[in-house]
C-alpha cells in the first residue's frame, strides 16, 4: 500500500510499505480521509528531522475515517463495509484505571518511540492507504452512523477535543466564553460551546480569515489580537470578565493574559500545546480564578459523532480542501502558508 512518510523537515514520500492483513482480533480498516492537525504541523516542520545522526521516520494521522476490509478471527461485532474512527480503550489495571480516571490510562499511548527531545514517531498513522486497529483491545474503534458523512467523521477526535471544556468547566447556558486561537480546534470549540448555549462566545486571533471563518460559524464577537487592548474590549463586552477562557493558542504571553479576560472566580482552560510561560501567581490568588488542562484522550467521541449523527454540530464549513494523498507535500505548504486552513487527505 501507499503511505506518506516523513523523511525530513518538511520532506515527504509516498513510499510503498506492506498493506497490512488482519491478525486474530484485528480488523483493517481503508482509510477514507484523514485530516491534518496542528500538531502534524509542528512534528514536520521540526528542525530536528534533518539531524542526520539519528533517523526519525514516520507515518503521521490520528484524525481519520476509515471503512473495515478484513475482519480477523474472533472479531466479533464489526462486518466489512462498517465505517469507523479511533475510541480510546482503558486497560483496567494501571493507577489511573483501578483509581476511576480511566481516561488518563497509561496503558493506551500506542506504537511509538519516544525520542530526546519530545518527538514521538509512529508508523501507523492514517495517512496511508489502510491502517489496522484491535476492536476489543487498546487501539479500539467506533462504528459510524450512516448519517454522519466522512468529512464530519474525520474530525470526531478535534470536536472530541473540543467538547473536553463543555464537559470540564463545565460550560452552562448564558455563559460568556472567550476562545483565544482560531484554528480547527479553535473553530471546533466554537462550535461545542454554542452548542451548549453559551454566550457572548468571543473568538480572537490574529488573522483575519480565521476571524471571518468564526463569524460565519456564530461567534458574537471576532476580535483581531493585532488591534487594540483586547483585554479592555472583553471587559466591555462582558462587564465583568468571561466564565471560560479556552486557550487554543501556543504563545507564551497568552497564559498571562487570559487571566485578566477571566472573571473573578472564573476558569482558564489549555487545550493547545502552550509554550512555557511565566505568569503572576498572586493575580490567580486574589482572583480565585481556576486552571485546567483538557486532554480528553478520546474521552468525548462518543458525544463528538452524536452531535453531528443528531446535526447539532456541522464541521464540515471548516473544511478548506480535500487532496489525495500523492500531494501531502503541497497540503502541509498549504497549510504553513495560510493559503488553507483545513485540509483533509483522501489515499
């Protein structure tokens, strides 16, 4: 089968590798689309990838949808033309499982190798022809609705993301939220917290496409990061501060902040991969504000495919272009260089 391998800093082929057969237990799935996340972006554009000292390859994709092909012996529950995405499995037995927190499983990170340095590679990702998955083991799946189209599918793990705020905060009905950071995941969490009933949702970032696309999707407010004191224009807006700050961003200045946009006694939520900061630890003392981290771990894909197999969540406007796999290359430049904002991959 074919597979984009990561062979460099921003460096691609499409090479052929062994199509996988389904063991006992297993089933292959032909990928359908397979989208590229932001953190796709960091790994490639990674300096360290042309160290020629150590050789990192890999085969990246976790936001996919695939259709089973093969069903292996034992397998029970799942027939060939089922379409699936990826559900977090907990093992049972590690701290976190026998503790009740079953979504902070230790047992389920996957096939990878852990490099120096954070980098971690993995050979079974879904940008390639099929990908093999373990039904009733760690690397499980779930079956989609014939409602729920493939491009909606392919971002059940992103919405999954951005449902873990709704979820954790959590986040009621008339609650002012401001989310900083418009990207997919940003967009996706606008589209989670009005779903929940929040409002005003106020989105923020720097580029004006981004704020153009969050007005289309129902943001009250679009506020451009580069012009004038945004901390200023949310007191205006919400009087008092927001309920919810959900950090979609990576800046380190954007911890700091996000907490004067917060209310008294309200919550700072990071579901983006900030960079390390320093923050002022009396101004969360004499505001008694509160900070989470949301890493859902696939905690909410359940919820995630039912509000979309339910339409209370259409992703698909996200969706900037669909390309075949044999342009991986020109779909990450795309995306490094602003011309797309969201791209699907179709092997």
């Amino acid at each position: 089968m074919k597979a984009a391998v990561v062979i460099g800093r921003r460096r691609f082929e499409i090479r052929e590798i062994p199509t996988p057969q389904a063991q006992p237990g297993q089933v292959v799935l032909k990928v359908r689309l397979c989208a590229i996340c932001g953190t796709d972006l960091e790994f490639v554009d990674n300096l360290r990838l042309d160290d020629k000292k150590e050789k990192i390859e890999a085969v990246l994709g976790h936001e996919w949808v695939g259709e089973v092909v093969d069903v292996g012996r034992g397998v029970t529950g799942w027939s060939v033309g089922d379409r699936a995405v990826d559900f977090r499995a907990s093992c049972g037995q590690c701290y976190w499982c026998r503790h009740g927190l079953r979504h902070l499983c230790v047992g389920a990170l996957g096939d990878s190798t852990e490099f120096e340095g954070g980098i971690r590679t993995s050979m079974s990702g879904a940008m390639a022809e099929y990908i093999v998955r373990t039904p009733q083991g760690m690397k499980s799946i779930m079956k989609v609705a014939d409602s729920v189209s493939d491009e909606e599918a392919a971002l059940t793990e992103p919405l999954n993301v951005a449902l873990a705020p709704v979820y954790e905060v959590p986040i009621k009905p008339g609650n002012a939220v401001v989310i900083i950071g418009a990207g997919h995941i940003g967009q996706l969490s606008l589209l989670a917290v009005k779903a929940a009933g929040a409002g005003p949702v106020i989105v923020t970032d720097k580029i004006k496409s981004r704020l153009d696309k969050a007005r289309e999707l129902g943001a009250d407010f679009a506020l451009n990061a580069d012009e004038g004191d945004i901390t200023k224009r949310i007191m205006e807006i919400t009087k008092v501060g927001a309920d919810a700050v959900i950090i979609c961003a990576r800046g380190a200045d954007i911890l700091q902040q996000s907490l004067k946009a917060a209310r008294r006694q309200g919550t700072i939520v990071i579901i983006g991969f900030l960079k390390p900061a320093m923050i002022d630890p009396m101004y969360i003392l004499n505001n008694n504000l509160r900070i989470i981290g949301c890493e859902p771990f696939l905690r909410y894909n359940m919820q995630a495919l039912q509000l979309m197999e339910h339409k209370k969540v259409d992703c698909r406007p996200l969706i900037s272009e669909i390309m075949p796999l044999a342009d991986v290359k020109k779909a990450f430049d795309s995306l490094y260089t602003g011309q797309n904002s969201l791209v699907m991959l179709k092997p």
